[in-house]
C-alpha cells in the first residue's frame, strides 16, 4: 500500500491522505540524515513518484511532494545526491508547470527548489541540451501572458541563476522568443506598474546582453525605446537598471546608438551622473562614451550640457572605479575633437586629472591609455596646455604615454 501510494494520479481520498503521510515522513527521516536521503533516491518507483506528484491535480499531495524536494535542495549533499538520481529534464518541466498554473498556491517552493538547484554546475549541465523546452517556453509565456505577475520576480532571479552558466546564458542570449518576451513583458510592466518584476527582468537583460548576439542587434532599437522612456521612472533602482540595459546593448548597435542620440539620452545621462551612485555612474559613463564614440551629435550636446566638461573631469578622480575613469577619460578625448573645446578648458584642473591616471598605476592600461590619448588631443588641439605640462614636470610622461597612441 505505501508503494502504490507513492505512484501519481491517487485515487480516493483516503490514498491521497496515505500518500500525504508518507511524504511528511520521507520528510521527516530524511531531514539531516544522509543515508536516509540515499536510500530514498536509489529506488525507481520513489525517484519517479518524486518528480511525477510535483503536478499532481491534490493540493496536499503536491504540497508534501515539493516540501520533500525542497528539502533535498537546501544543502549541497542532498542537491547533488537529487541531480544524480532524478530525471532533471522532468523535474524542471514539472516545477515551471507548477509555478505557471493559476491559483497552486505552492509557486514560491517551486521556484526555491529551481533556484537552490541551479546553485550546481551538474544541474545547469544536464539543462543545457533541454532549455528551449523545459524553461524557456514556459518563462516567456508566463512573462508574455504576466501569467502569476506575483511570482515572476522570483522567477527570473532564478533564471538569472541558470544564466551563470556560459552556455545557458548563451542560448538564452540568443534565443529570439526570449527577447520577444522581454519586449512584451517590459510595456506591460510599464503600463500596469509591475515595478517588482521590471527590476528584476532589466537586471536579466543586463546579463544576458553582455553577450554578442545578432538576436539582441535585431531588438536593439525597440529595446533601446522602452529604455528611453523608463528613464523617466519615479524608481531610481528603475532607472540604474535601465542605463546598464544601454550600456550593454548599445554597443551592438549602431541604429540603437543614432536613436537614443535622436531621444535625448546624452542630457539624462549627464543629469544622472550629477547625482548618482557608484553603480548608475559606471552605466552612464559607458553609455555616454559608446554615444560620443558615434556621434558627432552627442559630442556636441554633452559639451552643450556641460560647457567645462566639469562631469568628465570629476569622474578622472583617483577614487572612481578603473572602468568609470577609463571611460570618462576616453569620453573627454572625444570631446576633445571638437573644435574650441580645448580652449574653453584653459585654466581648469583637466591636464593634472589627465596626467594622474596617465602616470597611474592602474590595474588596467586602458585607463592609462585613454588618459594618454585625452592628454595628447588637448595638447595639440590647444598648445597653452603644454605650459601646465610643463609646470607639472609632465612632459616625459606624457612623451612615454604617446607609444600606447601610436
């Protein structure tokens, strides 16, 4: 009797009660006794009765079957012991069936098994030939539909816990319904104000485009339009999360880059870095940068917006982050081809800036590079700098740095 109980599709309400039962004691001995978690997994009928009840149509049932997988997942030994024993494929698909079905009531667990899972390279290596079917059609019908909005923010922490494995996050970089998703999701988001799971869903995005994908080049635009308009969100958490989506998606598209040109983006990023933390400055300085790297135009509205550079040349500070200085210095030499611009820097602090990450010892030479080359335009593009130079015994320096020019 407790073998057939334990088998999917009970009937009768007194074999649902026996099949609960047994669950809470599998539980219960199992909890924090290895052995007892072994010889539960090493028997066909229970392995398979533990992935099929996940979507049995008894709350109680499935209720105890998740509790017991969710106790499996919580320490190292119990998950790995899982993963080797049961039908990962199965049991992935059944947990996104349980967590996308109206009114289960058990979502939270569900997706707490998946995250705690996906804490293991063996459980993301058994997915990765098995993606598109058991977690990416279901996740982007949930995000299309807004399918149990209330659970999606944990959902897509999770996904993002898959994702940090290369070629899960490849092939969800590159998967077409996914970005469609994305797309959906993000105006509905927008629209109905499901701030939790926007915030979630862009820090997604952010990891995902750090790849190169000709999926995200062909949605850049439409992306990159959603993005200007959440600029303008009242969330500042809304916002930082926005300008790293520009940040990494811009750089794979030109298009996208002349459309938030065209959408102002320069004035918001230079009113961002005003006024921003460590994490929002270094998105909006790599933003700027891809922009003025591109554009005529941007060059111009960014000096048109700050006439001193001041935002520039406050964020060559020695304290900023490597990448934020490299970029801000690497932005400034854009800037610098602009016509009169180095002459309106006269009398400011811009050479010494330059020249301290030029003779830095930073970590990465691209700071001291792009030091190097901001420092060369200037001075050619206006020689009374060299005077200041000169007075800060820089010209060797400077004459050293000009190798990483040529």
């Amino acid at each position: 009797m407790v073998r057939s109980c334990l088998l999917p599709n009970t009937k009768g309400p007194d074999s649902q009660q026996l099949c609960v039962s047994v669950l809470k004691l599998w539980r219960v001995i199992c909890c924090g006794n290895d052995e007892n978690q072994k010889m539960l997994m090493t028997c066909p009928v229970t392995r398979q009765a533990t992935i099929d009840l996940v979507t049995s149509e008894h709350f109680a049932v499935r209720k105890e079957c998740l509790a017991l997988l969710c106790m499996y997942s919580q320490m190292p030994h119990s998950r790995r012991l899982a993963i080797d024993s049961l039908n990962v494929h199965m049991l992935v698909r059944n947990l996104m069936v349980c967590i996308s079905q109206p009114n289960q009531q058990q979502e939270n667990t569900a997706v707490n098994i998946l995250e705690n899972f996906a804490a293991e390279d063996k459980f993301c290596f058994q997915l990765r030939n098995v993606l598109t079917d058991s977690v990416i059609v279901p996740f982007t019908t949930m995000l299309r539909n807004m399918t149990n909005h209330h659970i999606l923010p944990s959902l897509i922490l999770a996904i993002g816990c898959l994702a940090r494995d290369g070629v899960i996050r490849h092939k969800l970089a590159h998967d077409p319904e996914c970005w469609k998703a994305f797309l959906v999701a993000i105006r509905q988001c927008s629209a109905y104000e499901y701030k939790e799971i926007l915030y979630s869903m862009l820090g997604l995005i952010i990891s995902l485009s750090t790849m190169t994908s000709p999926v995200i080049q062909e949605h850049a635009v439409s992306l990159c339009d959603c993005c200007l308009g959440l600029l303008r969100d009242s969330d500042g958490g809304v916002i930082t999360r926005v300008t790293g989506v520009l940040s990494t998606v811009l750089p794979q598209s030109s298009e996208a880059v002349l459309h938030v040109i065209q959408g102002d983006v320069v004035r918001s990023m230079c009113r961002l870095l005003k006024k921003s933390g460590p994490t929002a400055t270094k998105y909006a300085i790599k933003t700027l940068t891809v922009c003025t790297a591109a554009s005529h135009l941007a060059r111009e509205e960014l000096v048109k917006s700050d006439k001193k550079l001041s935002i520039l040349r406050h964020l060559l500070d020695s304290s900023c982050d490597e990448m934020v200085s490299g970029n801000a210095a690497l932005c400034l030499a854009h800037c610098l081809e602009l016509e009169g611009i180095a002459s309106n820097l006269l009398g400011t602090d811009i050479v010494l800036r330059l020249l301290r990450n030029a003779a830095g010892d930073a970590k990465k030479t691209a700071v001291q590079q792009n030091a190097a080359i901001a420092l060369g335009k200037l001075c050619r593009s206006e020689p009374r700098h060299l005077n200041k130079l000169r007075e800060l015994h820089g010209l060797e320096i400077l004459h050293s740095c000009m190798k990483l020019i040529t």
